[in-house]
C-alpha cells in the first residue's frame, strides 16, 4: 500500500543528473504526464492569466514532437481550456481531473456520472453563486466539476465563505477538496487524476506497459497526489512544494515551480533531435 512520506528534494538540473542516473534512455519511450496550473505554468491570481513562460513553452514543444516521447496534459482545469491554454495538436488531454479525455487521434473518454448527480449540478452552481460569489470570491464553471475561488477575499472574509462553500458542495452531494487558495466540487465517484493517468498508459501501451516503458508525471496539489498514488513504483513522480515538510506520494519534491522547466530540460539533454 503505498505511503505518504516527506520526499528528497530537487532543486535544479544538476540535482536531477545526480540523484536519477540512468532513469532516462534514448532507446526507451517515455510517458511525460504533467499538470498546468502550478506545475508547467505560475500560480497567477486568476486562472486567466496563467501563462507558461517563453522558454517552458518552447521545451514542452520540443519534447512533443519526439518520437520516442509521449505526451499528456492531467489537468483540473476543463478540457478546451487546458487544450487552449496549452496548445499543442495530437497530444493527449485529460480536463477536470480526468473526467474528460481526449488523445491525440480525437478519440474521447468521458466518465459517465450518475443521471442523478448531474441533476444536482446545475443548482449547486447556482447556489454557490447567489451566495457566496462576492468581495472577490467567483465560481469556475467547468461543466462536470466546480472551482470556488477566494484568493481575493480579504482575510478577515475568506474563512467564512469558504467554510459557507464547502456546506454548500456538499448539500449537493459533491466532494469539496483543498486546492490553492480555492474549493474544487468534485463529483463523488472512484474516478481521478490517478484512474486518468493509468487509463492513458493502458490504452496507448497496453496492459504490460509498466514493463515496456518509462514513466514520470509532475503535478503541485492535493489532487496530483492521486496520480502520485496510482504511479508510486511504476514511475518517477514530482510534487512542486516550497514546503520541506510536505508529506507527498511523489518520489522528489521539486522546490519551486521553476525547477519543473529544469525537468525538462533534463529530459530534453537524453531525448535530442
């Protein structure tokens, strides 16, 4: 059963030549799973001004078009959006904490929520929205899964709304989880960014691919943590955290964000034109 524990950090390229050597292999495929927010591009004050800087995206781009590299983007976001904000044709996208896929090929997967839950959707957005949408406060509307934010509530304000929220999402029968400086209303069902990640490996590789190919995936939250759990051992995972303490699935823990452009150019310096 795996187990959460404080991971061994890394803190530039030099930290992942020294602590994995021989991880990487020109000759071996490599699945590249990764998160967005927070992990290829900046915690921004809105989910609307997240961009991934200049030299990430020109990384992300070369490490796409390899042919012994497949690429995956887990994100929370929904699917067009993580799409848009991204941007690379016939690479594989999994939206709202992978209830929504799609591969490169068009081909999709969506998880088939209960008629009933679904019901309830509608009114919980609404709910939250007549409520506690104010001094800064708004609702992310992705469709199947909700995002209340509250980075810009002022302090004295946010614990209250938040906690108001939570009643909320789970009056409606959705699970509210921690995420930075925001709710996610996630449906209650046995499907995450974990179920997504195997899934994606299963169907591209087949059932034996945890013997066929290597595997790392880079995420910065609480729900990454899932694909951490189902990956543990089968994989190299990073959890981004300035915090030394953080107990995390993942095997290293990347010390800020911008040590995850560092993994990619690890990455690149084995993969090479």
């Amino acid at each position: 059963m795996p187990e959460k524990r404080t991971a061994p950090a890394i803190s530039s390229l030099e930290d992942f030549e020294r602590k994995l050597p021989g991880y990487l292999n020109e000759n071996t495929t490599l699945a590249l799973l990764l998160d967005y927010d927070g992990t290829l591009a900046a915690i921004a004050d809105s989910p609307k001004n997240t961009y991934m800087t200049v030299a990430m995206e020109k990384l992300l781009n070369q490490l796409a078009i390899h042919p012994k590299i497949f690429l995956a983007m887990i994100s929370g976001r929904a699917l067009n959006d993580v799409q848009s904000r991204v941007g690379i044709p016939g690479i594989t996208y999994a939206g709202n904490h992978g209830l929504e896929i799609e591969s490169g090929n068009g081909t999709r997967h969506d998880y088939p929520l209960p008629a009933k839950l679904q019901q309830h959707y509608a009114p919980m957005v609404v709910e939250l929205v007549e409520n506690v949408q104010k001094n800064g406060a708004w609702v992310e509307d992705k469709t199947v899964s909700l995002t209340y934010h509250y980075r810009d509530v002022p302090a004295d304000l946010s614990g209250a709304l938040k906690q108001q929220a939570i009643r909320i999402i789970e009056s409606h029968g959705y699970l509210a989880n921690q995420a930075h400086d925001a709710i996610e209303a996630k449906p209650p069902v046995n499907w995450h960014k974990g179920e997504a990640a195997l899934l994606i490996l299963k169907d591209k590789f087949g059932p034996n691919w945890a013997d066929e190919i290597k595997v790392i995936f880079a995420g910065d939250d609480n729900t990454d943590e899932d694909a951490m759990r189902s990956l543990q051992g089968v994989s190299k995972s990073f959890r981004v955290s300035a915090d030394p303490e953080i107990q995390t699935y993942a095997d290293f823990r990347l010390t800020s964000q911008n040590v995850v452009e560092d993994l990619l150019r690890w990455i690149r310096k084995t993969y090479k034109d």
